[in-house]
C-alpha cells in the first residue's frame, strides 16, 4: 500500500513540476502516460483522469478568444457552456478576439471577418434570442429612416450594402479608446453614446413619439392569453415547460450568471437598492448582489415557514439577484402560490415592509 501510495504523489508532484514548462495539453498527455505507468487504484486514477479532463478544458477555454467562429460548434456540441464565453468587450487583450492583431496593431485590414460582421457577432451574441425587442439586421431602411439618422449611421449602411448590421448602432472602436467616460456610461457602446435612457437611441431613426417601449412585464392580452414572446425577453427552453415550471430550478434564462443585467437595461438604478438615497452614510448604498450569509438564509427559510413566502435566488451561484426582492411577472402566471407574491404590488415588491424579510427588526 506505502509503494501505491509513493507512486501517486510521484505522479502529481511531477505534474506540479514540470507545470511552468509544459503546455496543458501536453500535462494531460503526460497524466495519461503516468496513469498507464503507475499501479494505482481506481480512485486514483479517476482524480488523475479528472485533472486531465479539466486541463484540457482550460486549455480550451483560454483558446477561444483567438477561435470566436468555433463557438457555436463547441456549445451545440456541449464541450463548453453559454456561460463560459469571455467578454472580450473593454478587455485591454480583447481586441484579438475581432483582430488577428492584438492591440496598437488592430485595424481594419486584420479583422477575422470583415466581409460579414453579423455573423461574426452572431459567433457569441447568438440570434436564438428572438424576440421583437432585438432589432433586425439585414434589412434596408426607408429613405425616410436614412433621413433622420446621423451621418456615421448612413455612412456604415453604404458600406453594408444598404442594409442595417450590428455596426449601424454599435460603435466597437470606441473600446480602443479605453475611456473611463464610455466604459462606465456607454458600456454597449451605442453610436453616438452615452444617452440618458438607451432607448434615446431608437429616436436616431424613429419618432419618440410613436415609439413604444416593449413592456416585458404585460404578458397577458385582452382576452386573457399568455404572451409568450414575452417569455423568450428573459428565459430560453420551451414555452411549455415554462409555463408549467414549479420552481426557479425549473426554467433557464439568457444570461446564465449576472442575471440582472436582463433588468439593467430598462431599470437603470445602480447600484441598487440604496445607491440613490441619501439616508446611508456610504453614498454608493450597500450591494445586495451577493450570496447570502448562513444569518440571512436562516431568516429567509423560516419567512417561508412561517408565512410561505419564497424570495428565490440566483440559479446556480445562489446569489440575491433582481427577481429576489421583485417579482417580474405578472399576477396569474407563477403557478407555485410561495413564488407568485408580489406580482399586482407596487414595484413588483414580494412583501412590505421588505428588508426585515432578510434582515433582523
């Protein structure tokens, strides 16, 4: 049992060495040769497989932003997650993820897809989020729309065969620039940005006044039929199983971590709650996205004893996110009576007075 045992602490303490010098690929290589090598027990091979596993899917991970066109592939064929996607947006090293340069050296001539920067885009920002809330690419605009819209906007649709692409309203290059000012107010980078409220930008081709906002929140008609357009605005999988999810671990949505940026983009109190009155002596307010404490999930379990009242969490991280504290759906829709709370209050608040649900009195 001594010589298993000294043979697999060889095997790791080598791997430990040779880590600064061999490339994770090469690591689970050598594992392999070890594994095959060594008399271990089956235990130990598996941790050793395991290690391999996940070096090889670091190794990918760190490949990507060189390898943005094998994304879609690589999620259809599960080998890595939505979520898993880097943002190169804002990155200082990110610009070689459009580029095959990096930055100083990125330009228009080493773009990886100058001839179709939709479907470049589309590598990450995937069109399975369908909803009439995105707008549509690939279309021409009326002379009227070119009209109204400023010239950098016309100037981009002339170099895009007349049609509307991502670039007609996303300016990338003012990421170059790494200003404070548009990472901070304009982080979309919106052409012509930063704008009070991002729908300014709608009144660059359309009339303010005969725009409409989508409302996310009205998801029954007239006649009492759910709209489940509405639905795709936040969660993906089908409409069915949606509609008849009991549980928060029952549905999945869009953005799989940092959830509130769904809400962020209409509801632009940050940092909230808080942040904007004037009664706590840190101006920025407290940050209640974060994973509660043993304390505070202790107050919440017995709130749904004692009253049945769910506050859900971040699926997955199980942090407080938007939906905890509001419920965004509309009474009638949430089919577990815990969860419904707080969908015909004001604000959409789950209860009042609010903070003494988590918090001691």
């Amino acid at each position: 049992m001594k010589a298993v045992q000294y043979i697999c602490v060889s095997v790791i303490c080598g791997l430990f060495l040779t880590a600064g010098a061999v490339h994770a690929s090469d690591k689970s290589d050598e594992i392999t040769s070890k594994i095959r090598q060594a008399k271990l027990s089956e235990e130990q091979k598996l941790r050793l497989l395991q290690q391999q596993q996940q070096q090889k899917h670091k190794a990918l991970l760190t490949s990507l932003p060189e390898r943005v066109s094998d994304i879609p592939s690589l999620i259809k064929t599960a080998q890595i997650k939505s979520s898993e996607i880097p943002d190169p947006h804002w990155q200082q090293d990110g610009c070689i993820a459009c580029h095959t340069k990096t930055q100083g050296q990125a330009a228009k001539s080493n773009l990886r897809s100058a001839a179709d920067a939709e479907k470049f885009c589309q590598n990450c920002h995937s069109t399975e989020i369908k909803h009439s809330y995105v707008h549509p690419v690939g279309i021409e605009p009326s002379n009227k729309r070119m009209a109204q819209m400023q010239p950098a906007m016309k100037k981009i649709i002339k170099s895009n065969n007349g049609k509307i692409g991502c670039l007609t309203c996303h300016d990338m290059t003012l990421q170059c620039r790494l200003e404070n000012r548009q990472k901070h107010e304009n982080p979309k980078v919106l052409r012509g940005g930063p704008f009070i409220q991002r729908y300014k930008l709608c009144g660059e081709c359309h009339s303010e006044d005969s725009y409409q906002r989508l409302n996310p929140h009205q998801q029954f008609n007239k006649t009492g039929e759910v709209l489940t357009e509405k639905c795709r605005i936040c969660h993906s999988g089908s409409i069915d199983d949606l509609l008849e999810a009991r549980s928060i671990d029952d549905v999945s949505f869009h953005a799989s971590k940092n959830t509130e940026a769904m809400c962020w983009g209409c509801h632009q109190w940050k940092p909230h709650p808080g942040g904007q009155f004037s009664f706590f002596k840190n101006k920025k307010g407290p940050n209640h996205l974060v994973k509660p404490s043993a304390n505070i999930l202790a107050n919440m379990e017995e709130v749904l004893e004692e009253r049945g009242l769910l506050m859900p969490l971040e699926p997955g991280s199980g942090r407080v996110f938007c939906a905890t504290c509001h419920n965004p759906h509309a009474k009638g829709i949430i089919k577990n009576p815990a969860a419904a709370y707080g969908a015909d209050a004001d604000k959409k608040l789950r209860a009042k007075p609010l903070c003494v649900i988590c918090h001691a009195k």
